[in-house]
C-alpha cells in the first residue's frame, strides 16, 4: 500500500550540507554556522564559497571569488534587446527575470552535452554575477531609464543596488542588503530549491534548473508575500491618522476585522517554523541600524507595535495554531528602508538565492539520482472506449517495384 505525502510534506528526498532548517526550535544553519553568526558578518561572496566549496575561502580565495564574479557580470547584448521588448510591454520583474535567465545558456561554460565538475562551478559563478545584472537592466528599462554597467570596483550586493540606482550606495546600506543575501541565500529544500533540483537531476544544464526555480518562487504561495506584509502596516498608519487612535488600537481593530472575514494575515505563519522564525529578528535588528542612520525610527517602531498586536490577537482568536512571525514581515520593512521598490521584493530574493540554487544543482549533480516520485491513482479502472470508437484500419504494405534493371549473373 503506498503511503500518500501530499504536498511530499515530512518526506526527506535526499541529503544535503547545505542548510539545515530546526522548525520546532527556530533555528537555521547555513554551511554548519548559525545564520544569526553568518547573516551579519560575512561578505556574500564568502558564503557562496562556502556553500559551494564545504569550507570557508582562504583571504586570497575570497579576493579570488569576488572578482570571478564582477568579470562575469554583464549581459549579452540579445538579452538586452529581449529586456528592452519585456520593458516596453510592461511585464512583470519576475518574468522578465525568468525569460532573461534562459537567454543565459548562449554565456554558459558548459556546452550542450558536455559537463564536469569544474565547467559546472564556471556556470555557477556566472548565472549568480549576472542575476543583478539582469534586475537592474529591466527595472530601468521598465522606467524608461538606460541600464547601469556593472562596477568591478564593487561588491555583489552594492554593485546590485548602484545598477538600480545609477549612484553607489552607503557601506550601511550595502552592508543590510549583504545581510540580507546572506540570511535568505539558501533554506532547505524549499519549492523553488526541489524545483532545481529535480531538473538538475535529469542531468540537464544550470541555466535550465534556474528558469525552473525562478518559475516556482514567482508563484505567491513561495516568494510573493512580502510587499502586502508591509502594506498592512501603511493602512493601519492611515487608519490611525484619521480616526487619532493610537497604532495599537488600530492594529488590533484591523487585525480582528481580517480575520472575522476570513482574511490571511501576512508575515505572520510558516510552513517549517513553529516559533519565531529566525530570519526575522535578523532583518529586524538590521532594519533598526538602518532606520536609525537615516535618523527616523517612527517607521520602525510602527511596525514593531503591530507585530505585538498580531501576535497577542492571533493567540486570542486562533489558539493553538502557533502562528509566529516569519521572516516576510521584516523583509518588508528592510527592503523598504533601501529605498526598494515593493515590485524588486522578490527578484531581490532570487539574486540572493542563486547562490543557494547553484549550490543545489552542483550537489544534485555529484548524487547523479533521478528524482522520480510516484502518485497514488485515484481515476475509474474500470472504463472501455465508446462502441463509436473504431480501431485504425491496418495499413497497406508498402510493395517495392522491382527493378527494371537485370540482376548480375550469378545473383
């Protein structure tokens, strides 16, 4: 009797040292190091080093890694021209990405056919160099703004935000995004990670294994949901301001009234995590920093004193149901304080978590197993084909002339 997983929940697929996911007790670890440790402090092309290579870089390798990334940044010229056409039909930031990335296979070190160890890492290092590369493009082009050339001068994450912005950005801020990277570059097997993986398992390229994780983050259930975890909080504020209740008295009103209609309240609940996830209070104390050096935290602490409203309302109107605060509400919020647009939400997390899909595909490659699960049929087995169906007339042979020619003597 075959034991149905729906949604292949509880079900391990494979092995992994890339991450490891404690739900139960809110606890992440990314290549062996707690990601509070990791998050903060290293440089994101370390952690790329170290999800790639099992160990931390050498002072050198790390130098090593992070220009390999700045020499591989630029685009080719076709999928400018196809970002240009995204751009003037409005698509979104998600589908432009997906259609640029599986322009990339034209730059890939691996040809068609052929792959080793070595040409794999080469495709790595490259799709990661050029995922920035690609946002930005498009996002200025959708702007009607002329693209920024990647500076070589730069680091991964302030080179990103200066093709946004055309200016470099503030060590403080590049260094929040680099935390950021950092915290979300990789977290178990995730759907848009199994995606990759699945496809890597077919032995088929890179490139084609980053179209399909971009294709399963795109979808709202996995990536989209931390622009309306903001939004919550900008509505109470205006809520506020017109009624002169105070934030909390509005956040509670809010919060009961979305819930009584059946509403989801977002940042709040998680798939793995049953307690706070640990994300979280990584971006929160990150968002304070930067609040705090623009010298404005009124932005900060709204959000802060609606996150203990939901969470004392919800174990009110939902006991039980240990619905925590994720990593989305403070995604929002640090974001935001880069002076992100809510639309570069979620191709922000796929520039971060190319490293972590990358690191996946090497890793499939290396297990070299077909991920093929079964399904449990729950069809008629008992159906005929209508009497109207007639079988297919068999075909007439084919009967060769005979040639006009004599055969030799002898034949």
């Amino acid at each position: 009797m075959t034991t149905l997983a729906s949604g292949l929940k509880g079900i391990a697929v494979t092995t992994t040292r890339l991450s490891d996911v404690d739900g139960e007790r809110g606890r992440l670890f990314i290549g062996g190091v707690p990601v509070e440790e990791l998050a903060p402090r290293a440089r994101f092309e370390d952690v790329l080093f170290l999800l790639w290579h099992d160990r931390f870089p050498t002072a050198d390798e790390s130098d090593a890694v992070r220009a390999a990334l700045a020499a591989q940044r630029r685009i080719p010229a076709a999928t400018v021209a196809l970002l240009r056409s995204a751009a003037r039909r409005r698509v979104s930031v998600m589908d432009a990405l997906r259609m640029g990335v599986a322009t990339l296979s034209a730059a890939a070190a691996t040809p068609t056919g052929e792959s080793t160890a070595a040409s794999r890492l080469d495709d790595a290092i490259g799709l990661v160099a050029r995922f920035p590369t690609l946002v930005a493009t498009y996002w200025r082009l959708r702007r009607g703004e002329e693209p920024v050339a990647p500076d070589p001068h730069l680091g991964h994450a302030a080179n990103y935000l200066a093709m946004l912005t055309g200016t470099p950005p503030h060590p403080e801020v590049a260094r929040a995004l680099e935390t950021y990277f950092n915290t979300v570059v990789d977290h178990g097997m995730n759907a848009s990670t199994f995606a990759a993986r699945v496809i890597a398992s077919t032995r088929s390229d890179m490139v084609s294994a980053l179209v399909g994780a971009v294709g399963a983050l795109k979808g709202p259930l996995h990536g989209g949901a931390p622009g309306p975890a903001l939004d919550m909080v900008f509505e109470i504020r205006e809520n506020a301001a017109r009624s002169g209740r105070s934030i909390a008295a509005e956040a509670d009103a809010w919060i009961r009234g979305t819930v009584a209609r059946g509403g989801r309240i977002m940042g709040f609940g998680h798939r793995v995590y049953k307690v706070r996830d640990p994300r979280a209070e990584i971006f929160r104390a990150a968002a304070e920093r930067l609040f705090a050096r623009a010298g404005d935290l009124r932005l900060y602490d709204d959000v802060c004193t609606v996150e203990g409203v939901v969470l004392r309302v919800l174990d009110e109107l939902k006991p039980g149901r240990r619905l925590q605060t994720n990593m989305e509400f403070y995604t929002a919020l640090l974001l935001h304080g880069m002076n992100l647009d809510a639309d570069l939400f979620t191709p922000t997390f796929a520039v971060a978590r190319a490293g972590g899909w990358t690191a996946h595909v090497l890793e499939q490659a290396a297990e070299d197993c077909l991920i093929r699960p079964g399904a449990v049929y729950v069809g008629d087995a008992g159906r005929h084909c209508p009497s109207w169906m007639q079988p297919s007339p068999p075909s007439t042979p084919t009967v060769e002339c005979e040639s006009s020619v004599a055969p030799p003597a002898g034949a």
